[in-house]
C-alpha cells in the first residue's frame, strides 16, 4: 500500500467496526500507522479484527460498549483513555443504529456520549 499519508503516533477509536466497511477503515488507520481502539457491542468480534490488525504488525485493543448506552459510552471513552492516553480520530461506523428504538431521551444521552468520547482527549 502506497503511504499518503503517516499516521504514526496517532491513536485512532473505531466504534461499529463489526461491519466489513467499519472493519476495513479500522484496519486501514492502523496500516497508516495509527494505534486503533476497536469498539463493538461484540468483544469477540472485535478481538478478531484487533487480532488481526495486530498480526499484520499494527497496535490495536478491542473495547466492548453499546453506543446506545450513555453509561457504556462514558466506560469505554475511561478505558481507551487509560489504554492510550487520549485519541485524534474517532471513526464512528454501526453497522446497526436503529433510533426510531430510542426514546428522545436516549437519543440525547447517546449524542451527548459520542460528544464526550470526542472531549475526553489530549
């Protein structure tokens, strides 16, 4: 892959990554350099694609949180915290976001949660 660009010393949160695009961009990021968080309501789905990123020689951990859960949102952006010290990318992929599921409330607490995933940096 040719280098457009160098992400070396970025870190990168993949949230929804169980998608194959989200999977792809993930793994992409971490091509270019970056160490990716990767962040699924599967832990084991997104062990396999940290996995793999790792086997091709790049720096990944996987996360588990619901994006639909302002509490698991809050958790996981206090756990890549700790794990890499901040973050400069937030790539945000579902595969599967149904908000007609989500009460205005919840709808609120879960903007409102990506908004402090996206604060909660260096």
């Amino acid at each position: 892959m040719d280098r457009l660009f160098d992400l070396t010393g970025k870190v990168a949160v993949a949230i929804g990554r169980n998608s194959v695009l989200g999977s792809a961009m993930a793994k992409g990021l971490a091509a270019y350099g970056a160490k990716v968080a990767i962040v699924g309501r599967n832990l084991d789905k997104a062990e396999q694609v940290a996995a793999d990123i790792r086997h091709h020689g790049g720096t990944a951990q996987a996360f588990q949180a619901d994006v639909s859960d302002r509490a698991s949102l809050l958790q996981v952006a206090e756990r890549i915290e700790q794990w890499a010290e901040g973050w400069d990318i937030l790539l945000n992929t579902p595969l599967f976001l149904d908000f007609s599921r989500l009460s205005k409330t919840g709808k609120y607490w879960m903007m409102n949660g990506l908004k402090r995933l996206c604060a909660i940096r260096r």
